[in-house]
C-alpha cells in the first residue's frame, strides 16, 4: 500500500487533541466490554449450552437473561459506538498518510455498524421470551415461538457475517496505513493486521479462529487507545510551550 508521507501533519499542532482523547478513552472502554463479554460468556458455557432452538433460548434468556444477551450480542450494541470514536480519531491521525484509504476504511466501520443495530434483535428476544413466560395457551406459545424464529433468523443472518467482514476490512485497511505512522508504531499496526486477517473468514473456520480474532482484537483496541491518549497529552504539552 503507498502512502505519502512518514509524518503525519495532523498529529502535530491539530486541534484535535480533544477528539483523540475521547477516542483513546473509548477505546479502552470498550476492550473493558469485550473482556467482561468474554467471561460472562466463558463462565455460562461450563453452566449451559448454547441454544440450538427457539425454545431454549426462551429459556436461557429467562433463567440467566445476563448469559442470553451476551450470546446475542447485547454488549456489542455499547462496544460499537465505542470502537466508532476510536476509528474518527485513528481517521484524525492517519488521513495524510493516506487519505483515500483512511476514507474507505471510516466509511465501510460505520457502514458495519448502521448494518448491526439493524440486524441485531436481542432486546427483541428478550420482549418475546418474556411473553413466552406468560402464556397461557398454546396458541399463544406456537405463536410466539414463530415470531421468535423470525427474529432469531435475522440475527444469524448475513447481516451480522456482514458487520463483521467490514469491521474486519476496515481494520486491515487502517492497519496497513499504520506501518508508516511514527505515532502508532509498528508493533501496534503488526499487531492489527493479524487480529484484522484472523477477522476476514469471521466464525466460518470454527471457534478456535474466532477465539484469536476476538483476543487479538482487544490486544489491537488497547493498544490504539493508548496510543490515542498519547497523541492527546502530547499535543496538550506543545500547547502548553506556545
């Protein structure tokens, strides 16, 4: 990938120190969310399995709601908006490195995510399995149990198969840019080009893949935030000498 530069005109001097604070803060955030995720989810498989009907996830998200959700990507509704400032302030201080790619990259991130609180449907789950608790004929139960396969249908669909190829698109894109960024280094951009691969195939090739993506994931978020923090504290310092 050619850049044009090394340096990058809009860490330095930009006034932008705000929005790579809240960006670095985000970020941080939302690894703390993916780390909580993972261990609810780790601590409920040793209790349960995961649901393969509608029943059983009435079920599920009856007796352990907090399990429910989070196998149905309820923290997720939280982490993207989080990772979202992250990106504007990675776009902030990448964009003259490359621009163009920086674009494409912002761009198809928050295409994902408008495509993910579309297709998401957890808190839709939980509304139906809770009126699934509540009735009292069968009618109501058969009823209830289609209109869950519908929701449980869109949530598993391509939509979701979707978010996740372009988060991963992006990340590689923004990661390739980041090899030539003095500020985020190269252990950081190495580090989100191999979290970003893993994330291409999404669950396709099994959990083991998908467990490595996730890691490398919030290895790759921490990193970046901090990173972000430091380019904020450091424009404050140059600031501060004016």
């Amino acid at each position: 990938m050619r850049t044009q530069s090394t340096e990058n005109p809009a860490v330095t001097g930009s006034p932008w120190k705000s929005l790579f604070r809240v960006g670095g803060a985000a970020a941080l955030i939302a690894a703390v969310l993916g780390i909580i995720e993972v261990g609810i989810e780790i601590s409920g498989s040793s209790l349960t399995s995961t649901p393969t009907n509608v029943a059983d996830w009435f079920v599920l998200l009856q007796t352990n709601p907090v399990l429910g959700l989070a196998i149905l990507g309820i923290f997720e509704t939280a982490f993207f908006p989080l990772t979202g400032l992250m990106i504007l302030g990675i776009y902030v201080a990448l964009r003259r490195l490359h621009e163009s790619f920086m674009a494409i990259a912002a761009f198809l991130y928050f295409v994902g995510i408008t495509i993910y609180f579309a297709s998401n449907n957890a808190l839709a789950m939980l509304n139906l399995s809770n009126q699934y608790a509540l009735a009292t004929t069968e009618l109501q139960r058969s009823s209830l149990l289609a209109a869950g396969q519908a929701v449980l249908a869109t949530e598993q669909g391509t939509g979701m198969a979707v978010t996740f190829l372009f988060g991963a698109i992006a990340g590689l894109i923004i990661s390739l840019v980041m090899l030539k960024s003095k500020a985020f280094g190269k252990s950081t951009a190495i580090v989100g080009i191999i979290a970003n691969v893993f994330g291409l195939p999404g669950s396709a090739l099994g959990l083991t893949v998908w467990s490595i993506n996730g890691l490398l994931m919030l290895v790759w978020i921490v990193m970046v935030g901090i990173k972000l923090l430091q380019l904020s504290k450091n424009q404050a310092h140059q600031e501060a000498k004016k």
